[in-house]
C-alpha cells in the first residue's frame, strides 16, 4: 500500500475558517506562526469610559420663617447722625500721668525717707568750738560728773567716738552746763533718746519729759525738769542719725535750756 506523497505548509488547505488568537487574526496564508507586534498596529484603538452619576449640587433649604422677624418685633429709634461719628476718647494720656505720678510719688517718698539719713549720717562733734553767750570752763569735778553721766546713753549699735564739756553762762557764773554724748549710726533717734533719758532718772531727777523744737538741724529733742547740786536744773537731750548727747542746765528753765540746746548743737557739731 502506498502512502500519498507528503504535502508542503503552503498546500495545505485549512482545514476550517480562520480562527482568532487574542486580538489579531490568523494569517491568511495558513501559517500557524507566532503573533507578532506588528500585526496589531493596525487595530482600532477603542476608549474606555466610566459611566459615573453625574454632580449633584446641594442645596440648603431654610426652615420656614428663617430670618423673618418674630411676632410682635418692633424696630427702636434710630439715632441721630452725630452719634455715629462720636470720637472716642484717647485713654492712654490718663494712663501715662497716672504712672507719672505713681513714679514721682514713689521717687519723693523714698528720698524723703532716706535724706535724714544721708545727711545726718556721718557726723563729728568739736568741743573747743566756741559758743555764743557760754565760756568752756576746765572744771574736774564737772568733768567728772559728765562722766558719770554720760554712762547713760544706751544703743544697740557700737560707738564711735565719746565727748563730754562743760560750759559756763557768761552773764551768771553759777549757772553752769554739763553736756555729754556719743557720735555712731543711729537707726531710730526717738527710741534711744527716750531710753537714754529714762536711764538717765535712775542717777539724777527727770521729771516730766516733753518733746521740744529741734532746729534746723533736725533730728529729735527731749526737754525735763531735774535737779543739780541741789538746785533746779533742766535736762535736754538730742538725737538723729550720727549723734545722740544730753546736757544739764542748772539754774535754767525749759524754755532757755531749749534755745540754748539749740546753740551748743549748731556750734560743736559738724556732718559729712
């Protein structure tokens, strides 16, 4: 039995009709070869699309009666057209002289607090100053009770320096006067000097002790009844920043041993 001579490829018939392979047809010749990139250039390109909803915008709705005045609602007076066009008041030319005079009264208060000090404070006493109507008189036993006396002055703080002097009035020979202190920093005048004065009682009479005018220089004095080598006398005492004394005027009355004070303390002392 003979076989039928073999046929090429291209002689072949197909079999069926063409046949599609993915997108792009089978050669018409019949080959079965592989699909090449060439053979889908020329298909038609067809656009892809998405069927969305289209926008819908929303739209608030008001409830009824929205911005409709209520039941009953009646409109004030309009104000006049000045009031519209009020200037307002610039506040802060009040605020800048209120802190002016905060600043100035906290700046005077404090220099008025603290002058007495600076002025008072450092001072030095001269004992051969002279002074008007009184003679210095060498006398011991004057000296000797100034002495004795001038224990007296108390204070919390430590002395600088102590004096004591006696004088004598030019015009009445028995009337003499015994002056004793200290120089130091004195923080409260009035207190020593009123402690003074009452230690002062315990070794001679002070009796009825009153404030009286201190000068011009200042400061605190005491004036007071006592007694002297048996007779009549009167105790003064002065007191600021730098130096607290005591002098007893015998045979003198408040009012002269005041004003007499007042001499002896301008003359023996000196500040700064």
């Amino acid at each position: 039995m003979t076989q039928p001579p073999d046929e090429s490829p291209t002689q072949r018939q197909p079999a069926s009709p063409p046949t599609w392979v993915g997108s792009a047809s089978v050669p018409s010749d019949g080959s079965r070869r592989r699909r090449q990139w060439e053979d889908t250039l020329d298909l038609p390109v067809q656009p892809h699309t998405l069927d969305l909803p289209a926008r819908v915008d929303y739209v608030p709705v008001p409830p009824p009666g929205y911005g409709k005045p209520p039941p009953g609602y009646r409109p004030g007076p309009i104000p006049p057209p000045w009031q519209f066009q009020k200037r307002r008041r610039r506040k802060w030319p009040w605020v800048l002289l209120i802190m002016f005079l905060l600043c100035a009264g906290c700046c005077g208060g404090s220099y008025a607090w603290a002058r007495p000090w600076w002025v008072q404070y450092p001072a030095s006493v001269n004992v051969d100053a002279g002074v008007a109507g009184l003679t210095k008189v060498n006398d011991a036993a004057s000296r000797k009770t100034a002495e004795q006396l001038q224990t007296s002055l108390t204070s919390d703080h430590l002395d600088e320096s102590g004096f004591t002097v006696a004088y004598q009035d030019t015009t009445d020979g028995r009337a003499k006067i015994l002056v004793f202190g200290v120089t130091r920093f004195i923080t409260d005048p009035a207190r020593d000097l009123d402690a003074s004065l009452r230690k002062l009682g315990t070794k001679i009479q002070v009796q009825n002790v009153r404030e009286v005018d201190p000068g011009l220089l200042g400061g605190e004095q005491r004036c007071a009844a006592s007694r002297l080598d048996g007779r009549a006398a009167t105790v003064c005492g002065w007191a600021d920043h730098g130096v607290i004394a005591i002098a007893v005027f015998a045979g003198k009355s408040v009012e002269a041993a005041s004003t007499s004070m007042q001499s002896i303390r301008a003359a023996i002392v000196t500040r700064g």
